[in-house]
C-alpha cells in the first residue's frame, strides 16, 4: 500500500511517530506496563509495532526485563511513545536487576501488606464508634461495647471479662 | 480546531503535560496535530524517582486522549485573542 494522497505521511511528518521509526523506544502503556523496542511501525490511529521487544518491570529499586518478541499495541492502550537516548544509562545506577519471579513476589507482599492494613483500619473502626457512644452518654451501649472489644482481645477470657461486667 | 491552533501557536514554549495516569513530562512544545497529540522535546519527568526508567527518554510522543492537563507558560496565554477567537468559531465565520 503506498502512503500518497492529501494525508500522506509527509504531511503530518512533524507530530506524528514517522522520527521514531527504527528507533529504540519506550512504550507506556494504558496497564501501567513498559515496553522497550524497536519500532517496526504504526498507524493513524496509534497503534504501534515493536520489534525485539522486551517488558521492563520495575517495583520499586528492583526492575527485570521480560523478552516479549514481536509487540503489536493498538493505539488506545498507548499512552506515551519517548525516544531512548542510547548515550544515557537507562535506569539510575541504584536499581537492581532481579528475576521476574522476585518481582512478582514482591508486588503481592506489597499488595497483601496494604490490603492488611486497609482491612484492619475497617475492623478496627468500632473502637471509634464506642467513643462516639461514651460521647453521647448512653453507659449501655458503651459497657456493651466494652464487652465486645474484651471478647475480642482473649477468647478464653471473653466470657470471664464479661461476667466481671 | 481553536485548540489545534492555540496549541500551535505555543510550538516551541516549554510547558508541563500531565497524563491522567499521573506523570508529569515538562519539555519544549514540538508539534501538535489535530487530535492534539503531543511531541515534546528536551524532556524530564517531573517526579523522577517514581520513574525511574524514563531517565534515558529525551523526546516523547504523547498521545492526546491521555493527556489530563498541559501547563503553559504565563506570557503564552492570550486571553483576549481566545476571547475573539470563541466568538469567531461559534458565529462560524
């Protein structure tokens, strides 16, 4: 197919992805993901081809590459295309390179520590609610959530605290 | 098409684009084209220690869909010839 006519890649040669053809590249992508490649080609609608591409993830001080081959990205889930100086190092000398495995590990120990503490902000949010009550004066309600937050702390006390009450 | 030539009047100011998944990449304005895509040059990412793969990046592609807020120069902004230039497209002349 030739690329003649009114909209011929000449004509919006200064903004579109023509200067990045052949050239090492970095993709973001709509997921969070990055890519690195080369760059095979595109359309109008920004969808993109990479060659030799390869998946940089990074968590934190830690990154791996992951060899993805041939990448087609349709142009909605592209976000941002930049040029890769190849004179400049690619990451900060402080990051390092560790297995895909690792990364992945470390993601979920993340995940599952901010997941514990969202839930157990949650659960623990009737303490708030008994000095909301005490607040009120309602001492009935209060010692009953006493009773509750005792039974709580020790099952083989809750019964013990509770007849004390 | 107000905002395709506004833009195009700035080519060559540096402004700050923020995508709406919350990078920002300040550069000078290459060019812009109708979808108001974004070629930027001399690039950095505004908070780069959360990105740090972007280092190496020196001219980007931008495109226009996922651009949250673009931040101009305070002399690019011409209020009074916006002004006109609204009430000229919407009587269509």
């Amino acid at each position: 197919m030739a690329l003649e006519g009114p909209h011929s890649v000449q004509q919006f040669e200064s903004s579109s992805l023509v200067s990045y053809l052949d050239k090492k590249v970095i993709v973001l992508l709509r997921d969070g993901r990055s890519m690195i490649g080369t760059m095979g080609s595109f359309d109008q609608h920004g969808a993109i081809v990479l060659l030799k591409t390869i998946e940089r993830m990074i968590f934190r001080r830690y990154y791996c590459d992951v060899p993805m081959g041939v990448f087609i990205a349709r142009g909605e889930e592209v976000i941002f295309c930049g040029e890769v100086d190849p004179t400049v190092p690619q990451l900060p000398p402080h990051m390092l390179l560790v297995t895909r495995d690792e990364i992945n590990e470390r993601r979920k120990a993340a995940r599952n520590t901010s997941y514990l503490k969202r839930t157990m902000r949650t659960r623990m949010s009737f303490l708030l609610g008994i000095g909301l009550r005490f607040n009120r004066g309602s001492a009935k309600n209060f010692i009953s959530g006493v009773v509750f937050t005792l039974a709580l702390v020790g099952g083989a006390n809750a019964s013990v605290c509770g007849e004390q009450i | 098409m107000l905002f395709f030539s506004y833009f195009k009047e700035l080519v060559g100011k540096e402004v700050t684009v923020e995508l709406k998944n919350d990078l920002a990449i300040t550069g000078t304005l290459h060019s812009v084209d109708q979808y108001l895509n974004i070629k930027l040059e001399n690039t950095r990412v505004v908070d780069e220690a959360k990105y740090p793969h972007m280092l190496s990046v020196k001219n980007c592609f931008i495109r226009g869909s996922v651009v949250r807020y673009v931040q101009l120069p305070p002399d690019g902004v011409d209020v009074d010839i916006l002004h006109d230039a609204t009430r000229r497209e919407a009587r269509g002349t």
